[in-house]
C-alpha cells in the first residue's frame, strides 16, 4: 500500500502548458465507468466506457467514441477490482497519449465532513480518506486504491477528487441530524446524501431546459437505479435526501436494504448470532429488490417474471410504494411541489416503474400523459399537471469534467 511519503506530488504546476483532454473516472463497487473530455470550456465528450461485472461471475469491458474505430463491446473474464483497473490502465496506455491528458478526475463518494470541493488530490487528502473509510467501506478503499493506481502508472498526472457528498453539504442542520447521543456528532456521525454529481448535472441541465425560475423552484429529483436515493431541492440547494451516513440508507435498492429498523441489529445478533461484519454484508449485498425477490436484484429480471412470480412481483412493488412515500414526504417538507425528476437507470428507463410510482399522487398535483411517458419524453407529465414531471437522463462524468476545468482554470 503506498504511504504518504513515496505518494509524492500528484501533478504539475497550475502553469504547465496545458494538454488536451480530461478524463473522468467513475469507479463503483461493481463497475467502472470512464469517459474522455476536450479541455476546453465546451467539455465535448470524445468517447466514454465501462467496465462492468466487477467481482461477478462475468464481465463486460465496452468503449464508445465518436469514430468507429474506438468503438468495442467485449466479455471478459470476471474481473477482481485490481484486476478492472490494470486493464482499463492497460487500455489508456494503448489507445490515449496520456501525455495529452491535462487531469484526471475521481468520483469519490464520501468525503466525510472535511472535504466537499473538488480539489486536486495530495498526500494529505489520501491519508484522511483512509481515516474515513469506515464510513463508507464498500467504496472509499476501492476508490483510494484507484488513484494510487494512476499515479503509479502516470505519476505526472494531475488527479483531482470529486465529491458526491458535496451536493448535500450545506443541507439545514435539522435534516443533517441523526438521533443518537450528541457525543457522536464530533465523530462526524451525521445525515450526509450521496448522487450528489448526479443531483448537481440534473439541476443544471433543468436550469437549462425549464430556466432559473424551474430550477429554483420546489423540486424532487428522483435518481433511481440499482443505488437509489431522492433529493428535496429549493432555491438550487438540497434541503434533504434520504441517504444519510452511508449510502445504504434510504429507499429500497438492488442489492441494499434502504431503511431498517435499527432493532434488527441486535436481534439477528441474539437468534443468528450475526457479526456487524456479516450484517453490513447483509444490507448491503443480499438485500433489497434481491433479497425481496430471492433471485435478482436486477428490476429488468423481475419486471420480465412478475406475472408468474409473486416474490418478483412484491419486490417490485415495495419499490414503487417506498417511492410514492418519499415523494409525500419531500413535497410535505418543502411545502408543496414544483417539478419531479426522474433520472438514473430506473428512472429514465422504466415507464411502467415511473406510472406505478406516480399513481395516486394527483393530491400533489402530479399527472402523468400516458403516451408522452410511454414514449420517456422530456415531459411526461400533462399539460394541465400543476407539478411537471420530467426525465432527464444524468451525467455524471460530464461533472466531474467540468469540476476539474473549474479547478484547473477557477477563472472559467
């Protein structure tokens, strides 16, 4: 493991002459997705990839680019996380000059109460994320080891971190609180949220499709894919979402349990004699729309087996119904409803998912065009609808993009 001392300086001056590209890196815990920018203010996106069944029985190494010849879909042999970095390292070496590349920028999930602006990584920061990495074990040692494996590969290069808590940070502290003894407050135990480089694209590019006015509103953004989480958004700025201190809190999702009753800990200790090793495993992997459902956590498998199927067909409707709940809850906290947001894979691709979410919510002034959503247009919602619902498909890459132009050049 590299220490603070051989980590050495993660990239060159700020007056270096500048190259020409930017790449995004969006590593998760079953997959990593990339994608290559031009440095310039227009941020045109060159190509993009992914490197998918991380630690699963199979995988799928697929590049898209502007030209044909980037262009590959491929199996590959089910990859550890070590094992997916070298190839994608092993893979910019062969087709980018990485002399070329201007930074690369991280998508690191938490960033505990300390860090929350993009900022280039150092020495420093890589040690303090290691002090955080029990906050979010599933994904901030994975993620560490990612940079360090750039660096060790590209020691030039400039490598910045990008927050997923920072969309969150300035949440009220009443919806930051969490009820346990105040001591714990110092520890930096609190309600922090996640999607937050998804949250931030979805803002922007409502602001650019509906204008200030939308994008300052009473707002619901709804990122709902095999993580999923809601966000209650006024005046531009998160007033609450509902993961807390990780990010298996909150809805039901593929593999994790979403909310639970805390009760449960001690009492699968007491007949189970469960580890908290073994029950972080539990709600993390083995739950949710899987451990509803007992055989995929995946709701293309289930929407294909629910009429057969009654455990599919329950798993898919605690979903929806854990959905519509939260939807009440956040249109309460905000004082009504302006625009709904779905996004995420789920979201953008799920009509009959987005329908059944959506049912009974006209209290709230929510209506749904059938057609328009059956067709997932940029409105889905009527002309007559006193909220509009919307779809908007998210980009997180593209924001960690522009979060490091905004480093490099804070003047842009």
């Amino acid at each position: 493991m590299t220490s603070v001392k051989n980590y050495a300086t993660m990239g060159p001056a700020m007056n270096s002459k500048p190259a020409s590209s930017i790449l995004a890196v969006n590593g998760g815990s079953s997959s990593i997705k990339f994608a290559l920018f031009d440095s310039d203010e227009s941020l045109t996106r060159t190509l993009g990839g992914k490197i998918e069944g991380v630690g699963l029985a199979t995988g799928r190494f697929a590049v898209t680019g502007l030209s044909q010849a980037d262009n590959f879909s491929r199996p590959i042999a089910a990859p550890n996380h070590p094992a997916a970095v070298a190839l994608l390292l092993d893979w910019i070496e062969q087709r980018i000059d990485h002399r070329e590349l201007t930074a690369v920028g991280h998508r690191v999930v938490h960033g505990g109460p300390k860090y929350w602006k993009p900022q280039r990584i150092t020495p420093e920061m890589i040690e303090d994320l290691r002090q955080l990495s029990p906050f979010d074990p599933e994904h901030l040692p994975e993620e560490i080891s990612l940079t360090e494996a750039f660096h060790r590969r590209f020691p030039g290069l400039t490598q910045i971190a990008c927050f997923d808590t920072a969309f969150h940070h300035n949440m009220p502290r009443v919806a930051r609180l969490i009820p346990i003894p105040h001591r714990y407050d110092a520890l930096g135990v609190r309600r922090y949220g996640f999607h937050g480089l998804s949250y931030a694209y979805l803002m922007q590019e409502l602001e650019h499709v509906a204008g200030t006015s939308a994008a300052h509103g009473r707002i619901i953004l709804a990122h709902l894919g095999n993580g999923a989480s809601m966000a209650a958004v006024q005046g531009g700025c998160s007033m609450d979402t509902t993961m807390a201190l990780t990010p298996a809190s909150g809805l039901v999702m593929s593999t994790r349990s979403g909310d639970l009753d805390p009760g449960l800990v001690s009492f699968l200790a007491r007949i189970g004699q469960m580890s908290a090793t073994r029950f972080d495993h539990m709600v993390n992997h083995e739950s949710g729309l899987l451990g509803v459902s007992g055989t995929s956590g995946d709701l293309r498998d289930l929407l294909a087996r629910e009429a057969e199927d009654v455990r599919s067909a329950e798993a898919i409707a605690l979903f929806c119904y854990q959905a519509k709940k939260w939807i009440g809850a956040y249109a309460a906290a905000l004082g009504g409803l302006d625009t709904l947001v779905f996004s995420g894979g789920i979201g953008e691709n799920a009509p009959s998912i987005r329908t059944r979410i959506c049912e009974g919510l006209a209290f709230l002034g929510i209506e749904l065009n059938a057609s328009r959503n059956a067709e997932t247009a940029g409105v889905i919602s009527t002309d007559t609808s006193q909220a509009t619902v919307r779809v908007i498909r998210t980009d997180e890459e593209q924001m960690i993009a522009r979060a490091v132009y905004l480093v490099l050049d804070p003047g842009a």
